[in-house]
C-alpha cells in the first residue's frame, strides 16, 4: 500500500547549469524522492530573470515566474542556485524568516554571509543545507558535519577547483605551457572567458573557508584564507617536479596549528608540490578530492566531479530530502557551530616544508654561503641537489654564463620544516645575497 505522505512545496530559484538539472529529476524521481524524503516534494516554482531563456532540459513553462518573492511565500523548502550574494542572500533570509528550509550551492554567499544566515536560522529553527558549495557533487559536508562529528579534525587537504586541477595536470602529463592549457581549457568550456576567479584561487578560497568553519567549528572571514594562485607556475617548475617525483596541485589545506602554545588554525589555498605517492596526487583531469586527516579515523579521502550540472544537482538532491525529513520531524536540531571559535592564524605561523630553487653562481665556496644563510634564518636543509635545468629558458643550458662570465648553476634546495615568516625571511635574505642571480621559485611541500 502506498503511505500517505505530507506535501512540501519546493520553491526552486535559477534554473541554469544546476537549477535546470535539480527541477529535471525532481519531475522525474518523484515517486522514489517521496519514499526516501517521507513526504511528496512538489515544485511549486522555478524563479527565473527571463522565462523564455532557453534551458538546458524540457520544463513545464507553466513553472516558470519572475516573481521569487512570492515564490518563497507559502515554500516548505527554498533552493537557492542563482549564485551570487544579491539577491540570494535576501532571498535565502525571506525564506528563513517565513519558516522554510533552505537548500544552497552558493560558496560565494555562504564564504562571505555563512554566519549570518546560519544565525537567521537558528533564531526560527530553520535548518540550511549546502553539500554543494564545497566541492560539487563529492559528500564532504554531511561527512564533517554528521560522520565525523565524533571525530577531531587535524587537517583537511582539498583539490577543490577542478579548473585548475585540469590545467595543472595537462601540463604536468603533456608537458604544455600554463597559457596553452588554459588557452585550451577555455575553448573547451572547463574554464570562463574571465579565469581569475579559479587562476587566481578565489573560488578554492571561498570553498576552504566553508569547509574550515565546519571542520573546526570556528567563524573563517573569507580574508582570514591565505591566497595564492598557480599564474605562476611554469613548465620548467612542473618538469622539476616529476623529475623528483613530485607533483605540483592548487591546494586548500586548513589545518589545527599551534601558535604560541594557543590552538588556532591555519587556511590556506596555494600550488604545493606533492609526492606522486599521495593519494591526492592521482587526481587528474577536472576531478577534486578532499583528503582529511581526522585524530581517530586517520586518512580518509573523498573523490569525484567537483562541478557540473547534473552532478552537483546529486548533491542538492541530497539535501532536499535530508530538509524534508527534518521538515516533517520537526525539531530545530543542532545548527552550525563557531563554538570552538579558534583563532585563524596568520600564513607566518604555518609550518610546512619548502623547496627553493636558486640561480646561483657555479664557483666555490657558493655552497657554504648559502648554507649560512638558511641556517642563520632556522631554516634547515634536508636536500640540495645541483641541477642544470635552468628555469629562466626553454631548452636547459648546461653552465650558461651570465654578463659577469661566470657561469650559473641550478641549486634546488629541500627544507626540513620551518615556519613560513622563518623561510620568507630567508629567502629575502638568498634573493640579496651577492652569490645568488634570482630566487627561481619557492613552492610548499604537503602531504609528507
Ligand atoms: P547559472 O547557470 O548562471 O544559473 C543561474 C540561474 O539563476 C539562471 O537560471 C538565472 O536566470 C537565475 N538568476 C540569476 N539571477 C537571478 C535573479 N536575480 N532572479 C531570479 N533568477 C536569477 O548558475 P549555475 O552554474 O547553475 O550555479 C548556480 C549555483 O550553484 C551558484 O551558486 C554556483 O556557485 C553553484 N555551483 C555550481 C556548480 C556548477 O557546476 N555549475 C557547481 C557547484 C556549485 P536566467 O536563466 O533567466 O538568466
């Protein structure tokens, strides 16, 4: 016998590369979605800004209405997907206020404005989901959140923006100049006409500060997030790399550190060479992973489509029927929590290994000179290889002289671990050195 369910109406706001996706399966899955939720979701509505733009899927046009506000008016369950701050966060409060849960992908809305409408909803006991927002359709906010809420996280390790994962990896496996691949990338419609905000780590930011507050329960400013992108990095770097058998990764890496005896912790989103043998070293392609590293569980890692439309619709899906069951259940539940509220530490505190590779002039005595610098900066070598690639040219040049006739070698120096202030101030020190021609590059070592 079929049960009779409760009906919630769903309010579904933008219908593009995701919201098109999320009202498709919700009129076709209906039945089942009903069973899993315990009550019939029925779309109410899909607010758009032009009804008759065309969609990437067949919707009833009887649906469609600019008027969100109404929309929300009457929704049991708002879906947010038209990005952006406004008018989403007004909208998403609109809905709070009239006793909806929400459902979001909007890392943007949430890295900037989380707090507050976590707090709009506690105060009606209102729940917000946003599996989504972190890493598309991988499951890495309900596992921090609920699997591992018995747990302690020490570090999260993410690939979580799949353009520059794609970038990073042709050049790595084809060899390719950055402008090429991301030149290709483009064409092919993986990256926007306008790439700053993956090139640049502004989108891995915004999802290192979402999945940082959750983690350590603790209110992440988007500021607080140490940004670096991966313009900089070439090919000469990428081929270093595998020859030590390493790999270079956009990498948002927030972790519990000590600062003075307080426990804080560390967010931070920049290109990191990593060992081939790390398990996030294997993620090619657009792909993302999240690796974390919890007190009891140990290594635990997440994997799969970091974007797209009908795989971050999965995701959304997801959390209309965990908002539907606790729709039904009632209850305000537990909402998001800052109470551990641990400061986040400036980048000069993060402790990490480096690899610097110097130009260095090819004469004695350059060695040791070197070696006094980084000791008297605490900064302790644990490798020093003398290579002839030289980064600055295409072609290596094995000894090519400078202006001063002496010939340049190629110094690639690992660290043990140090802190970042101990290192940049090491490297300023290398980079005025009269023995050293130019600070080739200076590149993290996670993972190890
Ligand atoms: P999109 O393709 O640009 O679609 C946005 C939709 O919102 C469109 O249907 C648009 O209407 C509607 N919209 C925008 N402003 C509106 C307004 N003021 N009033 C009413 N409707 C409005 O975006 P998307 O790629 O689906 O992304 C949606 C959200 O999911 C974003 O927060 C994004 O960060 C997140 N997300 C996306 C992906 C992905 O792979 N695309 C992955 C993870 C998370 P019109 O169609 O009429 O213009």
């Amino acid at each position: 016998m079929t049960p009779e369910y409760r009906r919630l109406r769903v309010a579904l706001l933008g219908a593009g590369a995701v919201g098109s996706q999320v009202a498709s399966l919700l009129l076709q899955h209906g039945d089942e979605l009903a069973d899993r939720a315990g009550a019939v979701l029925e779309l109410a509505g899909i607010a758009v800004r032009d009804v008759n733009a065309p969609r990437d899927v067949d919707l009833p046009a009887e649906l469609f209405t600019t008027d969100a506000e109404s929309l929300i008016v009457g929704a049991d369950i708002v879906i947010e997907l038209m990005g952006g701050i406004e008018p989403a966060r007004e909208y998403i409060l609109q809905a709070i206020g009239s006793g909806a849960d929400v459902v979001t992908a909007n890392k943007a809305l949430l890295a900037t404005h989380g707090p507050e409408l976590f707090e709009a909803a506690d105060q009606v006991g209102a729940s917000v989901h946003y599996e989504a927002a972190a890493a598309g359709a991988i499951p890495i906010i309900r596992p921090l959140r609920d699997s591992l809420a018995g747990d302690r996280i020490v570090r999260i390790m993410g690939i979580v923006n799949g353009t520059t994962n794609y970038i990073l990896d042709r050049m790595d496996t084809e060899g390719a100049d950055f402008a090429d691949v991301l030149a290709e990338a483009q064409r092919l419609g993986y990256a926007e006409a306008d790439p700053t905000a993956d090139v640049e780590s502004y989108d891995a930011a915004q999802k290192a500060a979402i999945l940082a507050s959750l983690a350590f329960h603790t209110a992440v400013p988007l500021e607080a997030v140490h940004r670096e992108g991966i313009t900089g990095v070439t090919k000469a770097m990428i081929d270093q790399a595998r020859d030590a058998d390493q790999v270079i990764k956009l990498l948002a890496v927030c972790e519990r550190i000590d600062v003075d005896g307080a426990e804080s912790i560390s967010v931070r989103v920049y290109p990191a060479l990593v060992s081939r043998t790390h398990p996030l070293a294997s993620v090619h392609g657009a792909h993302n992973a999240v690796f974390v590293e919890a007190e009891a569980a140990g290594d635990l890692m997440f994997y799969g489509a970091g974007a797209g439309g009908i795989q971050t619709a999965s995701a959304v899906l997801g959390d209309v029927v965990s908002a539907a069951r606790r729709h039904i259940a009632g209850g305000t539940g537990v909402g998001e929590s800052t109470r551990a509220n641990m400061p986040v530490a400036p980048i000069g505190h993060v402790v990490t290994r480096y690899q610097i590779t110097l130009e260095v002039d090819d004469q004695p005595g350059v060695l040791a000179t070197i070696a006094g610098i980084l000791s008297d900066g605490g900064v302790s070598v644990a490798t020093v290889v003398q290579t002839v690639v030289d980064l600055s040219t295409p072609v290596a040049e094995p000894g090519r002289s400078t202006g001063t006739g002496i010939p340049t070698a190629l110094l690639v120096i690992g660290t043990h671990r140090a802190t970042e202030q101990a290192l940049s101030d090491t490297v300023a020190r290398l980079a005025e050195s009269d023995v050293v021609e130019r600070v080739a590059s200076v590149l993290r070592v996670e993972g190890e």
